[in-house]
C-alpha cells in the first residue's frame, strides 16, 4: 500500500511540474459503491484537478460507469445504490450539499447510448440554459448555436432545428446529447463511453473540441478506447474488477513504468 | 474524513471555490419541487385511503349480520338464497358464486382467444390503414354500454339459443357468458394491444435479422417481452366479468340455480345486489346479507389483483 501511494504521488506531483497552480476540482477519498451486498467498487483515492482531462479506462464491470453516477449523485434515485466515503466537489462533499440539484447544473454527463430527449433538436439544447431562467431568445439562439457547433452537429441540423431530437440517427443523437450536456455551461464534463455511436471522423472532430474545451472545463473521460485515452487523456486511472489499479501521467502508463503489470497488459491489449 | 494518500503527501493544493453558496441554496426551483414531491404523495395516499374508507363502509353496514346471525359455513355451502322468507329465511350464497364464476369462466374462454388475437394482428401484423382502423374501432366496442349488451343478450341470443340447441330457456350460463366475453374483448383487446406496442422495435427487428417469420418473430420475441402486459390484460377482463351487473342480470335468467349445463339459468352476485338492495328495509337482515356479499366481493376482487400483481412482479408463493 506504501509502494501504491508512492506511485500515485508521483502521478499527482507530475501535474504541478506541468501546470504547477493546477488546484483540485475533484477529491476522491476511499470511494466504495456496493448494489446490495455487492461490492463493485471500492479503495478509489485520487484528485482530479482543474482543467485537465482525466481519463478512466478499464474493461466492462470494473466500475466506470457506477464511479460517474456517484460524482453526480445518481445513487439517489437507486435505492440498492450505496455509496460509501468522501467525493469532494470544489472541496465540498457531495453528500452534505442542501441543494443537490445546484451539484448536477454545474456537472454535465453524457452517457454511453444516445438520449435524444422527445423535443426539438432545438428545444433539446436549450433545456438546460432555460431550466437555469434564461428566456431571451437571442442568448438562447446564440448558446444553441455555440453548443451544437462544439459537438459537431451544427452543420447537419441548422436547417431542420425544429424536428424531433429523438428522430436523428444514433450518431447525430450522440452528439446532440454532448450538445446538450455543453449546453449548461458545466465546471465538470463527464464522458461515458461517448463514441461508442459515432464514427470515426466525427469522433476526432468531437475529440478537437475535447481539447479546445479543456481550457474552460474539467474532463472525466470513461473510455474503451485505450488509444482514445492516450490521445486525449492527462492523466489516466486503470479500473479493474473494481478496484482502481493505477493513476499516472497517461504517457507513462504507456511507455513508462507502471506499478501494476496489469496495467502495462491492458493498455497494450493483451486482455480485456 | 480517511486521509487522502494524494493529498496528504503532496502540499495540498487549493481547491476551486467559486460561487459555492448555491449548493445549500434552496431556490424555488427545489421548493417547487418538494411541494409537487407532497402533492403526489398525498394523490397516492388518498386512493389508499378511499379504498380502506370503502371497505370500512361495506363492512359496517354488514357488520350486523357478518357478525351476529350469520352462519358462515351455511353462506357459502347453502345454494339457497331465500332472505325473503317469511318463516325460514336463508341466506346461502353457494348458487350465486357458481353462477357469477361459471358466467366469468366462460366469458373467459370466449375473450382471452378473440382478443389476444385481434391484438397480435393489430399489432404484430395490421399495417397502414387497416390498423388504424381497426384501432378505433376497438376503441369504440369497448365504449358500448353493458345495458346494450345485456339487451342483445334479452333478444338477439334468447331467441337464437332457443333455435340452435333446442332448449326451453335461451337465458343462462351459456348465453351471459358469450355477452360478456364480447363485451371484455374490445378492453382486454386494447390493453393486450397497448403491451404489445410497449415492447421496443430493436426486438423485433434483432429476431427479423436472424430471419424469424413474423409469427416466430412474435412468439419468440413480442410475447416473452410483453407477458406481463398480457396477463395484465386477462385479469382486467376476469375482474370485468366478476363486477359486471347490468348485462349478466339482463341474461342469466337470474334465477337461483346450481348450474348442471351451460343451458341453466344462474343467477350472479352482482346482479343479485343489484335487483335486491333497492327492496329491502335498511337494517335488515336481508340488508346486511347483501353488504355481506359485497364485502366477499372486495375480497374477491383484491385477491385477483393482488395474484396478478405478484405474478407480474415474479414473486411466487412458498
């Protein structure tokens, strides 16, 4: 465990020798989530700071998508949903907030299937700017625009705003969902799994944006993709049978030395 | 809080704090919420409340009776229903159960192939013009009132049952029973309907792709997904049948009779109320009899509801 730790410090001190005024968006401390009397995640310590985009790989049941519910509180509404320890929001634990409602504004998920919400491509988008109270038009025109641009959709819907969301095709419904999830203007972006609908071209136009993104907003990108991880990832956490096997500067975990030689065989694909 | 290994050995660095007030802000938003949260609440509660209200009624007004001169074992073993009587009344019930289940039974055999089918070709198989059709046409038998029903019962099947099976009275089992059961399909044919179109395209589609005909796409796709609509639907049409008055009334004959073919007369429960209540003295024995045989049929009613809410849920007993 004194060996773990080490490791992980490395990890965390490597990003103040890059960006030494990084401050913590995210503190993660003995995280365990359990369905029941099933443990499926558990020993998950780590930070995750402003502006970096912070990849979390792993094969399927390793616990990815369950971690991304607890950020956001979405153990609420699953009663057999049980977290235990400490998720520490701009320092606050998600826990004690009176308004959790304020925690999710500031928190955009995308999960891993389309959800075309059964509005307008254009109302879909302005859902979230006009539950926050935004009524004038032109803002909202101007934030529909703006969103639907970052996600790559813009230009296949400008003309047809007012069809059903829920009737775009998969991809176009995947990225609508970003649209959407841009649209409340999050401190946090969580990406499940987001190009498992999308082709490839567009998935390296949304992985530009990813980029360009960064600069205002900070990245949880659960990924199958191992390259995807190294392309766009920081920093990358290993998930595996539900325990978080490794953090680290992504670039070391792949040419680097890595802790856990389980994490050397996954990123290089000789498992899961 | 458990020391972070990250943060505890590296400085700590500052955490973002911006506008944090908002998280233990309540805003209207979260009122408003909480406030429809009780609303809704209170909506669930009230029906929990009515029917324990409805059940406390019932039983009052036959707690005279239920409890005082009842005979339970003669209630429900005596197929003779004689309240009336001037020396001797009786009040057993045996006759008018095995009336209102054979009328229900075979209402039954009737409903559940008629309408399980006309919802699979509704469904699974009608296209275009002809489902939409059939759709509200559906829609419209099942808006017909029972009394109509029962009225076709009086002089449509009277007549025809005399006729086709040469037999004295066209009024029985056999005659309530084929009226109710064209009167629960159209329902029962919509809820099965309704089950159906709940199941989503990808199952279908997933069983086209491995070339299923439409039927086995159906049987091996659609049904498995919608069975608990499907029973659902059935046990609408047998709580049909048991509170259905007016038409069953209008065609058993309504008299008290332990049923040997499907061509006597029977008499059913509700029916029995129904032509009974308004003629008799309130506080009567003979009134109390009657809420006696409305509180069997609440009882009744909630064990089917309750047997169709564990099936559907999977729950099985021992």
């Amino acid at each position: 465990m004194v060996e773990g730790s080490e490791k992980v410090v490395t990890a965390a001190q490597n990003i103040h020798t890059l960006r030494p005024d990084a401050r913590v968006k995210l503190e993660i401390a003995d995280l365990a989530i359990s369905y029941g009397a099933q443990t499926i995640l558990s020993d998950v310590n780590f930070s995750i700071y402003e502006h970096e985009i912070f990849g979390i790989i792993g094969p399927a049941n390793a616990g990815k998508t369950s971690f991304i519910k607890a950020v956001n509180r979405m153990d609420m509404f699953t009663s057999s949903m049980h977290v235990d320890g400490q998720i520490l929001f701009n320092g606050r634990d998600n826990k004690s907030l009176r308004n959790v409602y304020a925690l999710r504004n500031r928190i955009g998920v995308v999960f891993p299937l389309p959800v075309g919400l059964p509005l307008s491509v254009y109302d879909n988008v302005a859902l979230a700017p006009r539950l926050s109270g935004i009524k004038s038009k032109e803002k909202l025109d101007v934030i529909v625009e703006r969103c639907l641009t970052r996600a790559a959709l813009w230009d296949e819907v400008k003309d047809r705003l007012d069809s059903l969301g829920s009737l775009l095709s998969g991809g176009q419904q995947q990225r609508l969902t970003i649209a959407r999830a841009l649209s409340q203007d999050p401190e946090l972006l969580m990406l499940d799994e987001f190009s498992i609908a999308v082709d490839p071209v567009t998935t390296m136009r949304i992985e530009d944006v990813l980029k360009e993104l960064k600069k205002e907003v900070t990245i949880i990108l659960v990924t199958n993709l191992v390259q995807q991880a190294r392309r766009l990832a920081d920093r990358t956490a290993f998930f595996l049978e539900g325990k978080c096997v490794e953090v680290g500067i992504t670039e070391e975990l792949f040419t680097g030395t890595v802790k856990d030689q389980r994490t050397r065989d996954y990123v290089e694909g000789r498992f899961g | 809080m458990a020391e972070n290994p990250i943060v505890a050995a590296v400085e700590r660095p500052q955490a973002v704090a911006p506008q944090e007030a908002d998280f233990d802000n309540r805003n209207s938003d979260w009122f408003i919420d909480k406030a429809v949260q009780i609303l809704v609440f209170l909506g669930g509660i009230s029906a929990i409340v009515f029917i324990i209200g409805i059940f406390v009624f019932i039983t009052k007004e036959g707690a005279g009776f239920l409890f005082a001169d009842l005979d339970i074992v003669e209630f429900f073993t005596s197929p003779r229903w004689r309240p009336t009587s001037e020396h001797n009344p009786t009040y057993g019930i045996l006759a008018l159960v095995v009336g209102t289940a054979s009328v229900t039974g075979l209402a039954m055999v009737v409903a559940i192939p008629f309408s399980l089918g006309a919802a699979i070709y509704i469904a699974e198989f009608a296209t275009g013009k002809t489902r939409e059709f059939l759709k509200v046409l559906v829609e419209l038998l099942a808006a017909i009132p029972s009394v109509v029903w029962g009225f076709i019962g009086l002089t449509i099947m009277n007549p025809l049952i005399i006729q086709v099976f040469d037999v004295p009275v066209g009024l029985n089992v056999l005659n309530a029973g084929v009226i109710l059961g064209l009167m629960a399909a159209p329902i029962m044919t919509s809820i099965a309907e309704d089950a159906l179109n709940a199941v989503p395209d990808r199952y279908r589609e997933a069983a086209e792709a491995m070339g299923a005909t439409r039927w086995q796409v159906t049987i091996r796709a659609v049904l498995p997904a919608a069975k608990n609509g499907l029973l659902g639907a059935v046990l609408l049409g047998v709580g049909r049948g048991f509170g259905e008055t007016m038409a069953v009334l209008m065609a058993t004959g309504h008299s008290i009779n332990l049923p040997s073919s499907v061509f006597d007369s029977v008499r059913a429960l509700t029916a029995t109320i129904a032509a009974e209540l308004g003629e008799t003295a309130v506080g009567s024995n003979h009134y109390m009899a009657l809420f006696t045989i409305g509180i069997f049929l609440f009882v009744i009613t909630f064990i089917i509801n309750l047997t169709a809410d564990l099936i559907v849920r999977g729950v099985r007993k021992g």
